[in-house]
C-alpha cells in the first residue's frame, strides 16, 4: 500500500471530515473533483481507507455506560484466540476490540444502557465461556476524546525516485 503528498493531504481532510465533496476535497489538496474521486476510490480499494464512518454519541442513543475491561484467556492457544475474537465481532455490545501484550490479552470498550444491562452482558459474555480465565473492568466517567484519525506522515520524495 503506497500513497503520495496528495493522498496524505486527502487522509487528512477526510479523517476530520468525510461528508466533504470531492470538489471541496480536491480544492484542498489542489485537486480536480475527478482526479480526488479517483484517488479517494483507489485509497478505499487498497484498504488504506478502511471505512467511513460516523462517531455516535452513546449516551444520546441511550448506552450512558461505557467500560473498558480487560480479558485474559486461560491459555493463549490460536484456536481460543479465534474463538474469542469472532466473539468480540458478534456483539453488540462490544464496540471495539483489541488483541494486546501486557497484562490482559483483550482491552474491549463497552456500551450498556444499565449496570444492571453490562451484568447480564458479563454473565452471557465473559462467564459462560470457559476460556477466560479473569475480567477486569473500568467504568469510563468521562469520554474525552473520540475519534479514529490517525497521524498522517506524509512520504518523502526519495520514496519515489
């Protein structure tokens, strides 16, 4: 996956705003509208772009609860691995996953509607599987930052010499 200048500029742009046009993308990055579309359809189409997406305030949609919990496994084998992360992706509840060194195996951020809602979510999710060995979870008092844009480094000419 190789991207230029140009492409760096869009990833930026886009990050902070997707509902853009491509003509106000294009005059940003000194662009044509086509010549953004179609730089904008191959970043998508090589997985650089991943998804465009929108941030939704939990608690407006009615998940004031948010947790991070921690999950280790009682064994780290690639099919309990499998298993758990195919788990992480069918449940609502569980709106980011992430596989980690450290302490835990799994950081998992939460939404629930309730306390009473993340118990009945823990009991069904966490123990009733006989692969997790412990869970650890901390309520989130207070979302300071979300987002999903990551730092954009843009290459540099040698790159394409």
């Amino acid at each position: 996956m190789q991207y230029d200048r140009i492409d760096a500029r869009i990833l930026e742009i886009v990050q902070k705003n997707n509902r853009l046009t491509s003509d106000v993308i294009g005059e940003l990055a000194g662009l044509s509208a086509t010549a953004c579309q179609r730089r904008l359809k191959r970043l998508r189409s090589e997985g650089i772009i991943e998804a465009d997406v929108s941030i939704v305030s939990p608690k407006a949609v009615g998940n004031p609860i948010q947790m991070l919990v921690m999950v280790s496994l009682e064994r780290e084998r690639s099919d309990i691995i499998d298993r758990f992360k195919k788990a992480i992706k069918s449940s609502v509840e569980v709106v980011n996953g992430f596989y980690v060194t450290g302490d835990a195996d799994f950081i998992l951020y939460v939404t629930a509607r309730t306390m009473e809602d993340y118990e009945q979510f823990t009991r069904r999710f966490f123990y009733e599987n006989p692969d997790i060995k412990g869970v650890k979870t901390m309520v989130i008092m207070d979302r300071v930052k979300a987002g999903f844009a990551v730092p954009i480094e843009a290459p540099s000419e040698d790159q394409y010499k």
